[in-house]
C-alpha cells in the first residue's frame, strides 16, 4: 500500500526541563502518490499549514 501513498509526520516540541528537549508525536497525514493509482479517496488535504509551532514548555515526557 505505502507504494502508492506517502505520510506527513507532525511533532510538538516539548521542553523536558533546562536545555532538553524531545519531539512528540501530534498527528500523521496519508496522501496519493502523484502519477500512481489513488487508492485513497476522496482525496485528502491538509486542514490547516504546517508552519512553526510554539515549544510546550513545563511539561516532561514518560
């Protein structure tokens, strides 16, 4: 299947304390391939621009 398809991966920058930080995963995207069969349907988009996020600052990771 992930022939066809391709992922867009976001991540949140959390500062885990001091100068440490970690990425934490917020969201996953499928899309078709262009010029392969499109075995998504109906077509997705984006519901939103993947820009700059603001670091959660405060919070630690398990």
């Amino acid at each position: 299947v992930m022939e066809y398809c391709y992922t867009i991966h976001e991540y949140r920058v959390v500062q885990c304390g001091g100068n440490r930080f970690s990425l934490a995963p917020s969201g996953m995207w499928v899309f078709n391939k262009p010029g392969y069969p499109a075995i998504i349907t109906p077509p997705t988009r984006l519901d939103r621009e993947l820009d700059a996020r603001d670091v959660v600052r405060g919070k630690t990771m398990e």
